[in-house]
C-alpha cells in the first residue's frame, strides 16, 4: 500500500522552495550611486540623496553601502560622541 501523502511532496517541495527564496532576496544599493557618497554640502546635495532614494525600491534586508573617500571619516572618542564633537582625521 503507497503512503497516502506522497503525491504532495512535490507541492510542498515548491512551497519550501518559494518561500525560502523569498525570505532571502536581498538587494546591496551603493549610496549616491557611482558618484559616491559625500556629506551634503548644501540642498542641492541634499536633493540629490532625495532623488536617488525615490529611484530606488527598498525590501527588509537591503543593505546600504556607503563608499567614501578616506578623508572624510569622522574619528571620535566615546566622551565627544556623547557631546556630538568632531575632529578630521588626516
């Protein structure tokens, strides 16, 4: 005698299938595209971010990489984050 549920294996083998891919698409956006990310320097920078985020279509689990020339990293300690100080590292 054949076990009752094998028929559905296959049904269920697809579903496993979908849903797994679908749980694991996941999309890596390089902020401002091409040109790189830069701290907005005025409006029209900061359309600019604007703009290419409303270009984009975001899901749950993108990832958003920040490419940044090595000038424009902020070094600070744990006291002058919490007082919102800054200093260029050079």
């Amino acid at each position: 005698m054949a076990f009752p549920f094998r028929a559905s294996y296959p049904f269920f083998f697809c579903l496993i299938l979908f849903c797994g891919d679908s749980l694991v698409n996941c999309t890596e956006f390089e902020v401002g595209s091409h040109d790189s990310w830069v701290v907005p320097k005025s409006k029209d920078d900061d359309l600019m971010y604007n703009q290419w985020a409303s270009q984009n279509r975001f899901k749950v689990n993108d990832t958003l990489l920040f490419k940044y020339e090595k000038d424009s990293v902020m070094v600070v300690t744990e006291e002058e984050y919490e007082k919102c100080y800054t200093s260029l590292v050079g």
